[in-house]
C-alpha cells in the first residue's frame, strides 16, 4: 500500500574504476500521481546488472549514459496502483524500466503486463527477462551451437552463465565454464549441468585450465568476461568456431581500455567468428525463448537460482557486490511484498 | 626448353622475426622425370605471397610448415613438358603448388588446366587467383559489403587489396583505405578506384585519419595487416559492421604474438562481427569470381598490376622486399618465358 513517501537512490557522482557507496545518494519525494496515459506503479523486484555500470560513464553507447543527480533507472517488476492508461488496470503486474524506488510514475506504452503465473514474478527479470534471453540469443542464434559442439562458457555462474550452461545441455552440447569460487564452480556441475568447470581464480595456467576442460578443444564461447580468460579460450577454439561476445566484465571498471587477446592470427587460421550482440536486437528469438523456457521451467529442464537483497536502500550494495562477483545467480532487490 | 639442370631454392633455416637472404639456399639438380599419373612442368610464372612466411615456421596451421633443405613450394604456372596423367597433354598450360624451381614433377591430379587467354597467364596467380578470390570472397562472403557501404581496407595497395577496393566499387561501397608510401597512397585512388587513402606511416593518429577518410563512420573493415590500424578502425565502426580478417601482415614477423586491439567492447556495444577466412573453404564462391572477373577485365572495370622479378634465383631477394612492403600490386617472379 502508498505511503506518502518515495525512497529513490540517485547517481552522486560518476565513478572511476569500481564503484562506491559514495557514488549513490538516498532521496525521499512523495509519490508522483499519473498525468493522462501515466501508471502509477509499487515497485515489487528489481534487477542489478553488470551493464549498469557502463551507463555510469558519460560515454554514448547503445543505451543513454545515467544522469548525475537523477534517480537510477533497472528492469522493475510491480504491481499498477493506480493506471490512467487504457489496457493496464489497477492491480495488474508490469515489468519496465522504471526507476531505484519504490514507485515509479511511467508512460503506459513503455510497460509491459506480466502473468502472475506459472513462475515467479521476479522469474521475469532473470531466467524469463534479459539475462535468459541473452543467453539463448547468445548460445543459439549469435554462436548456432548445436548438438555435439564444445561449448565454453566464462561468468559460468552467473545470471546469463547458469542459464548457458544448461540451454546447451538441453540442446545436446558438451559444456564446461569458468567461475571465480569454489562454490560457484560446485554450483555449475551440481546444479547448472556444465558437464565440467573449473576457479579461474586459483587456475596456475588458464590456458591449461581450458584445454583440460575441453581436450578436444572448443566449438563455441559465450563470452561475458573478456581479458585474459578470452585470450585462453581463444588459444583452444578448433577450426569454425564462434565467439558470441555478450559482455566484457573484467573491462568495465578499468579507466583505459585494455588490449584485446594476443593470437588475432588464429582468428584467420582456424575461421573463428566473433560477434558481439544486443538481446534487444532479437526480439523474435527473445519471444521464441520465453515460450520454450516456461515449459523447460516446468519439465525441471532448466534450473533458476537468485540472490535476494532486501530493500532499496540495499541497492548500491546489491550492485557493488555484483561487479566485484559476489553473487550466485540473478542479483534481484525486493523493493516490496510480491502480493 | 628443357636442359640438363633445374635451379632450385630450398629453405636452408627457419627465420627468427625478419626472413633474410642466409635462409635461402640455391641447388642445382637434374630435371626430373615424371613417373606414371605425373607431369612434368617447366615453371614460367611463380607468386611469392604474405602467407610463406607463416610456413617458414615449425607451426601447425591450416597448411603445414615448409621443411629444413626441402625446396620451398609456391603458386606456379606453367607449360607442361612430358605426361604421363590422362588428360593433361604436352603444351597444355597448367597451374598448381609447385616449387621454387625452374621445373617441377607433380602429381597430375593437383594440377590444374588454365586457358592461353583472353587474360595473360600470369593473372591465373594473381587478380584470378588467390590475391583475387580472397577480396571477393571476404569482401561480398564474409563481410557481405553491400550498396551504400563504408568500406575501409588495410594494405590497400597490396595484391589482394588493390581488387577489394575496385570490387567494392563495382557493388557500390565508399572505399577508402590505407598504404604505407605516398606512391601507393596515390596508386589507390589513380589506379584503384579508392574514394580516398593515407599513408599510415606518415599518419599522426591512425584513429583521427580513419575518421577523416569514413567520416561517416566504417560499415566493413577489410583487414590484412592486424596491430594498430585494426584497432584504430575498431574505433570508426559503424553499429552492426563486419570485419573479414584476411591476414595479419603486422604479426607475421613477430617471435611472439601482440596483444589484439583495445576496445573489445565496442564490439559488444557496436555488434560488430569479426570473420576470419581462408579462400580455399569456398571453393563455388571462387568459380563464381573468376567468371565475373574475366568480363570485368575486359569491359575496364578491373584493374591490376603485377611487380615481376627475373629468374628463380632472386625469387629470395623478391620474397624479403614483399615482406617489407617494397612493392606494389602482385608481386610474380618470371623463371622462364611464356611461350
């Protein structure tokens, strides 16, 4: 239920290089009421991701840079209050890409409404929401993994990497990935079906790590790291192989960028292909996908774990954390009750 | 015709970094005699190529290393002495990997028949052979450079890319491209149909003259030599652009390999897709070049010029000069006359 009033983390100040507390700021407002076509929306779950910290720099991109002194924007789910849009009603579930608060006023053309079933709500900002979409985009579309191939996957663990991992079991790969713990590498052959995995954090030779981990070298990357285990992976690609290159982690918190992998000659030799890719771009196989996964969900197919912060005052946190590879699965805040 | 001795040029040690004349070593043998299923073919024409310096070391790759005292392999064309294969007669020209010799014993059937015309014998190394085939088939296969495309090539001047820029123009691309003296920066634009050129060793910012030359931005990067101008186009891709990688002219002398371009990401955020090739794995793409190429050499749509040097003995001197970026256009070493 409203209160009066709107807790909000606002951008303070652009970080360099990993980002701090200091460079969030907590604001109170009342609660916006909608103009003519606006939905007032309780804020339920919001997701923190990775890319976040790009839109942090003042650099253009594929999606405009967070403005200083503005609140946060994330992928929110919520429940309508209060719709002067036609086609949203009080008491629907919407999923948009509202703000860090507790409610957000939106245009009702940028909401999407969400069925209260047969999955979690919050299911749609992980395993049903970009990071599962970019996973099949990734894997299936961008990489055209199929049966029999090698597939390597880096941030093995994470909110795209566990799903990876057992979309390409499903689709009949062999798959190994990288992950930073021990206890994420557990987590990937206990409960993500990576087939074998290993802590790149405590590997004496990447290279080594990768080519025990597929002898017979790999057909595909899904790539959300970059840096040096990219190079290792690339030293290990058999003739044909793709790279689907999702994100650069290990470059996001550097001030310069770094240089690429050594040995851009095999790329010519052994036909590799690289290619970065937008889950938004595919919007049909982002449709195709959610399809499939609400029956692979519901088979036991396909496996979904989330880290559940409390509160959006724990936001900055949640997603400091996150760069820093805290987490297990999907980092989600629950802004307030699912019900 | 024939006589008793056949000059030969064996690799008599592996270069470490620059290849030097002491790596060579001249023989003199007896002229072979073609056992049955074999041709004997005295060599008129033969191509030294970017490519043979990779084989000079002991490296797997998708052609296998030259060896120690044996003598070295090239494109060859040539007149066929005496058959003993069904289907290739005395007189009939032919061309094939042969050696760095004034005649060679092949295997009939890796030879293959060319016709006396309508083009001179030595194009069959050349704008119709490999050079050729390579800029078309990562220019229109791998880079699917269309109509209205920023085209931009690297070694621009070069056997292969004095054809990328008269095809792309011929599909209606903006071409522009770069070489390293002012001689071959005014061949690109005189000869070639280049839009617009520079001189990168005379270049202050490699990334502010790329600019300059695709103000608007590059759709399709061409690529031959790696390093720095890679990652200076990197920087100019439009969103959704195609890079082929042809080669990495920059890297073939190195004893270790370079780190590949900064700016990865970008091809995250810009969706770009780098290809590596080799023409041999498109075998219906080449057939349908040559056929296209011929008629366009005849109507003057196509261009092309060829460096010759004299005599299998300075095949060496010519082999070290193409490394070093001494010539312009193929670069061809006569070892015997045409008719």
């Amino acid at each position: 239920m409203p209160t009066d009033s709107n807790t909000q983390i606002r951008l303070a100040s652009r970080p360099s290089g990993w980002v701090e507390a200091e460079n969030f700021q907590v604001t109170e407002e009342a609660i916006g009421k909608p103009a003519d076509g606006e939905v007032l929306v309780r804020n339920i779950f919001m997701s923190v991701d990775p890319y976040m910290r790009g839109r942090m720099n003042d650099v253009k991109s594929y999606i405009p840079p967070f403005q200083v002194g503005e609140v946060l924007q994330a992928g929110v789910v919520g429940q309508v209050v209060e719709s002067r849009f036609d086609g949203i009603a009080e008491g629907d579930f919407v999923m948009g890409m509202l703000g860090w608060e507790n409610y957000s006023v939106s245009d009702g053309r940028l909401l999407r409404k969400i069925p209260a079933g047969p999955v979690p709500l919050s299911y749609h900002l992980g395993i049903l929401g970009m990071p599962g979409m970019t996973a099949y985009v990734g894997l299936i579309k961008i990489a055209e993994a199929k049966a029999g191939d090698n597939v390597f996957v880096t941030a093995a663990s994470g909110a795209v990497g566990s799903v990876v991992g057992q979309l390409a079991k499903i689709h009949g790969c062999r798959v190994a990935g990288s992950a930073g713990s021990d206890e994420k590498v557990a987590s990937l052959t206990e409960e993500f079906g990576y087939d074998v995995a290993f802590n790149y954090k405590t590997s004496a030779s990447l290279a080594d790590s990768v080519r025990e981990a597929c002898p017979e070298g790999v057909d595909v990357l899904f790539e959300n790291v970059g840096g040096e285990i990219l190079e290792a992976v690339l030293w290990n690609m058999r003739d044909y192989g793709r790279i689907a290159l999702c994100g650069m982690i290990a470059d996001y918190n550097l001030e310069e960028p770094q240089p690429g992998p050594r040995g851009m000659m095999l790329i010519v030799g052994r036909r590799l292909r690289l290619q970065g890719f937008i889950v938004t771009d595919h919007p049909e196989a982002c449709e195709e996908y959610v399809r499939k996964a609400i029956a692979w969900i519901q088979e036991g197919k396909l496996t979904y774990r989330e880290s559940i912060s409390e509160g959006v005052e724990n936001a900055p946190r949640a997603f400091i954390d996150l760069l820093k590879g805290r987490n297990t699965g999907k980092q989600i805040v629950q802004l307030s009750d699912a019900s």
